[in-house]
C-alpha cells in the first residue's frame, strides 16, 4: 500500500498455517480526506475501525493475531501512524477477532480458505460489471455445509455476517469512511455482501528464485548422473 493516491491502511496477522506461523495482510483505501495521526489511530483500532466491524467477525477467535497496524495517507511513503503488537505488547480488543459472524467456532480451518465479500462497482467501458472483492482468511472450521448447490459457507444465524460485510460502505467506519477501490471506485452503500461459497485463495510463499543450468551431459549419462550434473552446475539467483 502506501503511495496509492487515496488514504489506506494495512492489517497484519499471524495465523498457524501448516507446521509453523505465517504472516498475510488484510488492506483497502478508503474514501474521503486523510486522517492525522490521533485519527488515524482510532480508525485503525477503534471499535469503529474496518477490523472490529469487517474483518474480525470472520477470523477465528483463537489462532489468529494482529502484530502490525498501519496508515498511510496515500502520497507519502511513510505511515502516517503505525503500531507493532507482540505477546508482551498485544494489540487493543478492537483488533481481537471474534469470529462471530461464523454459525460454528472450532479449530481454524486451512489458511488459504477464505470468505469473500464482494460489491459491484459500476461497469466497465465495455459495460461489463466491475466488482470489488476482499479476501478473509482463518476461519474457524466446521463452517460449511454440501448440497445440491455445492459447498456453502454456514455464516452465524442473524445478521452479524451481512452487516459486517455491510461496514465496508455504509459509513459506519470511524469517520464514515467506506472501502474504495485504488482508483477511487465506491460501491453503493448497501453494496457489500459475503459471497456464500467459500474461496480459495493463495497464501503467499515466499520469493520466487530463478533457476538456471548451465552446461551439457551426456544422453549416456544414467537417470542418477544426469541429476548429480544438474546439481553441480545449477546457479540459484535470489
């Protein structure tokens, strides 16, 4: 984020992922002028901030935790507020998930999981719609169903679900902000809504290396051989 041309912001968690912890980011811009640096604070972890009332009610309550907050007001680099969190210094009860806008609360399901909320945002030049979609992921498992319409998400049994996915344009963040696109497209306000099938979506791995072989082996060379000259000549660029 940073230099996007709008005010944004970005959240850091740390979720169990395989045998270990790995970090992802939940970010957006919002509408609207920049805040200060008091501001900025109670937008990013205020009770009224896109966590507590968008992100969290989707995140299991137990595994995942925010270590990094930051705003940015989109010309400059440098965060306009940012906070570090650790178990000596955790981050405010705004910034808890609850995981309440899921029916059940069991053990985080697998990371690259994920519920998406999505709102059309006008059309394209070729009228096609536009949609704006944003990514949660760790979330408790044990929360989707089969049938004849294929895997379905089972959200909480009220509304907790559809206001939170409802937050990101109706002006109910800290300072009636709402959630824009980096070119400034804005859905309507009763726009946003968690799609009912559950997403897929990469969890990062790392940097990509290149790899390049250089040299010839023999077509005599054995199955083994061919691998040990591989080896031998292979040049690893970060």
């Amino acid at each position: 984020m940073a230099k996007t041309g709008h005010p944004n912001f970005v959240y850091e968690m740390q979720s169990p992922w395989r045998v270990g912890e790995h970090n992802w980011s939940l970010t957006g811009n919002h509408s609207g002028s920049s805040f200060d640096a008091a501001d900025a604070e109670t937008f990013m972890t205020g009770t009224a901030s896109p966590f507590a009332l968008a992100f969290g009610p989707f995140i299991d309550a137990a595994g995942t935790t925010v270590v990094r907050a930051a705003y940015y007001d989109g010309a400059a680099s440098a965060p306009v507020w940012e906070a570090i969190y650790s178990s000596e210094s955790p981050a405010p009860t705004p910034l808890v998930p609850t995981g309440t806008a899921m029916l059940a609360d069991d053990d985080q399901g697998p990371l690259e999981t994920c519920v998406i909320l999505e709102a059309q945002a006008g059309v394209s030049a070729r009228n096609k719609p536009v949609y704006l979609r944003k990514y949660i992921h760790a979330i408790s498992g044990g929360n989707t169903t089969s049938g004849d319409t294929g895997i379905r998400w089972t959200f909480d049994a009220g509304t907790i679900h559809t206001n939170a996915a409802k937050s990101m344009g109706d002006g109910t963040w800290f300072g009636t902000r709402v959630y824009i696109s980096p070119t400034g497209r804005q859905p309507a306000s009763d726009a946003w809504t968690p799609l009912p099938a559950p997403g897929n979506h990469q969890m990062p791995r790392g940097r990509k290396r290149k790899i390049t072989t250089t040299g010839t082996t023999s077509s005599l060379l054995s199955e083994i051989e061919q691998l040990a000259a591989a080896a031998a000549t292979r040049i690893l660029i970060p």
